[in-house]
C-alpha cells in the first residue's frame, strides 16, 4: 500500500532524527557552476573530502555562452565561476564535462540522455530543475548550497519527508496540446503554490503516453506549482529509452536493474495524501500573460479580471497588458526555444515541423538553443539543422541561455519574448524582459508570424 | 552566519505582495559570486526593486522608505517561490533580516533560510493580516520572536501566535550548529546503510 513516492524515499533513509528531519542517502549529486562554489568553499574551510566522489557529476550551464564556446568566456566573471567549477572538480576529484566536452549541456539534460540518471534513484542539485529527473522514476529535489555541501560531506541530506500527491491526467491530449500546456494547464488550476509541500506522481493516459522527452518536460515544471519534486513511474517507454545509454547498467546487471524497476510503481491500493484529476480535453495550447508561471491560459482565451491583489496589477503592469486582452495576434520580438524544460531533440523536432517551408519574420530575433551537444549532433543528424536554415533559424551551441540570463542572452528591457522555458518572472530573462511562456510549437508559428498565434492554424 | 538564535524583537519591513520568487529577491545577474559574501548580496537584495534601471534609488520601494526599518521583513503568502538559490537567503541574511513572516513558503527557500539562521515564522493568513495592519498604523511597532516558546507576539495587538519548527532544527538554531557537523559525525551509520543496501 504504499506510493512509488514511499517505496524510494524509504529505501534511502539512513536513519530518522529523533523529533527532526530524515537522513537521506542520495545516489547522485549533480553541480552547476552557480550553487556549488560556496558549497567546495565550505568543504576546504572545514578540512573536508567528498565522502563518495563517484557520485557527483559536474558541468557548467549557466554561464556558457551559446557561441564561441571553443574560445574564452568574454565575461570575466561568468569565466571565473566555470573555471572555478573545473578546479573544485579536479581538487575534489569528481567528474566534471567542461565547456565544448561532448557530454556538456544543461545538467537536467545531460542527466537522463546519458544513463546517470536512472529510475529508482535518489537525486539533488543546487537547482530547483532537478525535479525533471523525476520523469525517469527517481524521487529528484532542488537543493541549496548549504544543503550541497551537506551532500559533498557525507552523500546525505537532512530533509522533513514530503506530503504525497497524485495529478492523474486522464484521456487524449488535442492537436499541438503538448507536456509543455499540460504543465501549463495544470499551473494555471493549482497556483505556483499549489503542491507546494508536496512531491507529485503524475499519473493517467495522457502522462502514459508521453514519450520520455514529454515526460522530462512535465516533471521539470512541477517546481512551478511549488511542488517538491515530481515523478512518473518507469515502464517500456522509460526502459526502452534507458537501455543502451553510456552509463546505464549493460549485460547482467541490467537484467538486475530492470527486475528492481519493474517494481517501482505505486501500489494499487496506495494511499496519497492529496489527489488531483484532469481531463486532457480541456487542454488546449497554452500562454502565459503574467510573471508566475501559475498565470497562464489558453492561447485564444483572454486575461482574467484582477484577482484585486496588488501582486496582479503590479504583474500586469510589468507586462504591459490588461485584463479582459486576449493576446492572439500581438506583436512579439524574441522567440527563445530551449532551456531544460524544451531543449531536447523532441522539442526541436516540434519546432522544425512547424516552421518547415515557412520563413522566420523578420522582425524577431530567435534564439535556438540545444540543451546538450548530445541534442545538437541529433539535430544535425535527423536533417532538422537544414530546416531550420531553410526557414531562416540559425543553432546555437547548448547551455541554460536566455532561460535565466546570466550569460550575455539576454531580452532587453520591455521586449517581448515568447520562450520555452520554464519561468516569466520579472527580470527573469533580462532587467525587464517580459517573457510568454509557451511550447516549442506556440514558439514556432509566433516566430514565423511575428505575432501570438495559435500553433493549430499551422497543423 | 551562525549567529545563535533566541529571542528578536524588532520593528518591521512589510512586503504585502504574495508570490515573492527568489528571481526578486536577487536577480540571476548577481549569483556570479564565487564566496559567500552576505554584505554583496544584502547590498543587491530586491535589486530591480529597490533600484530604477538608471541605477536611482526608487523611493517607492519599502526598503528605500526610512519609516520602515527592523530585523523582521513580513511579506504576503507563497514567499520564496522558483529558483533554489541559496543567494536569496544570503541577501535576506546579508541585509540584516533575522526573521521572515509569512502567511506560506515555498519549500526550498524555507530550507535556506534555516540553513543561514534566519527563521521563517509561518503565521496564519488572519495574523499576517493583523500585522500588516499594525505595521501600518504605526511603523514603530514592534513584534516579538520568541524562538524557544516557539510564539511570534504582535505587540501592537498583544496577540500571540504558535510556530512550528522541528526540534531538532530549533536545537541547531539555538546553538549555532548545522547539519553539516551532525552528518559528518554520523559516517559509520552511512557506511553501514551503504554495506546494508548493496
């Protein structure tokens, strides 16, 4: 009777502190350049070696420039922070895939494409993005440095033990309805805060039938509702895309694997603590119109009335928008696809079926950016650089980008941006960018419009 | 950093607005920083908040407001919400905040600030009211964090509210100790759970 939630957290706990939180043994430490510097600084002023240093993955995505990556980082400070990255790594001993490394990229990204992140694992990294893991049947969080630090010492975590939610998702989801709106949709229901305190399995048909990629993509954003993590139990399709990958158990001890796996599903008569359903009908392709990733809505619906908090209109005035707008039609400037939300081959393909034979608008600026090298030689691959160029799209070489800002990809002040990735908050994407969260395919008939369109009218 | 904790009465900075995210409380441009320091990051608390994009102050802003002054920022419900950066903690610690009320926090931020000794006091929905209200009436108010009782006092009002922290967290705050020298000091039992589970 227990949840797939309980069936991992248990197998980790390494003891429970009288009247205080769970130790958690965690299998696989991920490091960004951003959170982790304080963390190794920590670790050199108390004297102390990684406990288990064979766990923990390093690489740089914050910072990296989507161009010229083979030469110097321009900026000397972003420079620092990946170079400090390199050396903490090599001091410490720990696997590190620096800049223009063949397994570089977004780390959310990297994870799962190359087989170390795998279902049944426990999971953290000094990112709140770390719930995308989830999506390969791992109970994966978002930690802070402090809390890295603790994971460097001792490969544990102290952690108060989530509530349980199951989001059941029933039915088929419509044309261009994709992860992304069902994320979207869901957010727009329950608020950025909805499932905080919670970690969510997402469940039913249309998370089922959700390929890895899409999977990724919904378990990425369960932060947005606030939730711990989120997690979708494996089966054929997360085993079909495990098998194989460099770091995924080969031979026997596959075998081995795949029995445990097997297991790792929620027990029929599991008890949740919260349950949510939706019906996938009800998506349609989503928006956003305000600066929480909870504000969105469908692509031909309007903006609701205030809600009367000052937060709304200071939201609304940021955006330049009013309620009542529906937002079909207004003209926009940059389109950003990427980001570990939607940065991944399934994405690109996405955005290359809807532009193909069409031609970018001349007025915007897009920003296609791969979320590893391992997307990038995909896309080259499959043929979808052609069609992009075609249409008028030039790649970019992989990294967190303009998702965040803190390398030079940046929307200037009051522009629009209607991006991919996984926040709208003020400044997010640059001092006062004003982002429309939306999907690869919204991205693409915005990008060859020039205005918000509905991706269907192009389907 | 580990400044002990018992009890703060102070004045109050209200923040009435909800969904706070931690983008605000200091904005990705400035979690470049390879040390931790607090005086940094307080210096660019609520930076695009507190600053025009010319870089003058903006006098609209609470912070910029010589009224409103203390060790207590209050702010409206769901404060701490997106990234995990532990800089927003560092700021909020680094401008000399001690305590943070608010009526819901998002999880990892709640993490943080308890990791860098500041205490988040979570209040009902009808005391934060209250508060701001008071805080309102009269700047110089004053409220009163009491740790060990685990009560927040709005002094205005008198009224009294009970907190929740786990004991143990409460032990390392009134003691200045984290979880780093309690994990550490526990690395046979992770060893025998490592043996155990193989």
């Amino acid at each position: 009777m227990n949840t797939l939630f309980d069936k991992i957290w248990d197998a980790h706990v390494v003891q429970q502190v009288e009247e205080g939180p769970t130790q958690l043994y965690i299998d696989r430490l991920y490091c960004h350049e951003v959170t982790s510097p304080q963390a190794f600084a920590g670790m050199r002023a108390r004297g102390l070696k990684c406990f288990r240093p064979d766990h923990i993955y390093c690489m740089p995505d914050h910072n990296t420039p989507t161009h010229d990556q083979d030469k110097p980082i321009e900026d000397p400070v972003s420079k620092a922070q990946v170079d400090t990255l390199a050396k903490n790594a090599e001091d410490f001993g720990l696997n590190h895939f620096g800049m223009m490394h063949p397994k570089n990229g977004i780390i959310h990204v990297v994870g799962p494409e190359r087989g170390l992140t795998l279902p049944g694992m426990t999971i953290v990294c000094g990112d709140s993005h770390t719930s995308t893991h989830g999506a390969m049947g791992a109970v994966a969080f978002g930690i802070g440095t402090s809390e890295v630090e603790m994971v460097l010492a001792s490969q544990c975590i102290l952690q108060a033990r989530p509530k349980t939610m199951r989001i059941t998702i029933e039915g088929e989801l419509g044309k261009g309805v994709t992860a992304k709106d069902m994320a979207l949709y869901m957010m727009s229901k329950m608020t950025t805060s909805g499932a905080t305190g919670y970690f969510v399995e997402y469940a039913g048909s249309a998370v089922r039938n959700l390929t890895m990629e899409g999977r990724l993509t919904l378990c990425n954003l369960s932060i947005e509702m606030g939730a711990r993590g989120g997690m979708v139990a494996p089966d054929e399709t997360t085993f079909e895309y495990i098998k194989g990958r460099e770091y995924a158990p080969k031979g026997e001890a596959w075998d081995k694997a795949l029995a445990y796996w097997k297991t790792l599903k929620s027990d029929d008569d599991a008890v949740f603590d919260k349950e949510v359903k939706f019906d996938a009908a009800d998506i349609q392709p989503m928006i956003t119109y305000g600066t929480n990733p909870g504000m969105g809505m469908g692509i031909t619906e309007q903006i609701p009335a205030s809600d009367g908090t000052a937060s709304f209109e200071k939201s609304l005035n940021y955006m330049g928008f009013e309620a009542g707008e529906c937002l079909l039609g207004k003209k926009i400037d940059y389109v950003f696809l990427g980001a570990c939300t939607n940065g991944r081959i399934e994405d690109f393909r996405a955005f290359a079926s809807l532009v193909k034979g069409h031609k970018k608008a001349d007025h915007v600026i897009a920003w296609l950016v791969p979320g590893s090298w391992m997307v990038d030689a995909q896309i080259r691959e499959e043929g979808l650089d052609k069609v992009l160029e075609e249409a008028g799209f030039a790649i970019r070489q992989p990294g967190c980008s303009a998702c965040l800002a803190m390398n030079d990809d940046k929307i200037p002040a009051g522009k629009y941006s209607v991006s991919t990735s996984n926040r709208n908050f003020e400044g997010r994407q640059g001092p006062g960018a004003r982002t429309l969260l939306a999907s690869p395919l919204t991205a693409a008939a915005a990008a060859i419009t020039g205005v918000i369109t509905d991706p269907r009218e192009f389907m | 950093m580990k400044q002990k904790f018992d009890i703060i009465t102070s004045t109050c900075v209200p923040l009435p607005l909800e969904n706070v995210d931690t983008d605000q409380i200091i904005p990705a441009r400035f979690l470049k920083a390879t040390t931790r320091e607090e005086k940094f990051f307080g210096d660019n608390l609520f930076r695009d908040w507190r600053y025009h994009p010319d870089g003058s102050l903006n006098e609209d802003f609470v912070l910029n407001n010589p009224t409103y002054g203390g060790e207590i920022l209050v702010a409206g419900k769901n404060f701490g919400s997106g990234s995990s950066r532990e800089h927003a903690a560092w700021a909020i610690a680094g401008y000399g905040f001690r305590v943070v009320v608010s009526s819901f926090f998002a999880d990892i931020h709640k993490n943080n600030e308890l990791n860098n000794f500041v205490l988040p006091v979570v209040v009902s929905e009808g005391f934060l009211k209250e508060l701001f209200d008071s805080i309102d009436a009269n700047p110089q108010m004053q409220v009163e964090v009491n740790l060990p009782a685990q009560t927040i006092t709005n002094q205005a009002t008198g009224k009294s509210e009970h907190f929740e922290i786990n004991a143990y967290k409460k032990h390392c705050l009134m003691n200045g100790l984290d979880d780093i020298d309690f994990l550490v000091a526990n690395k046979d039992k992770i060893e025998a759970w490592e043996n155990a589970s193989r």
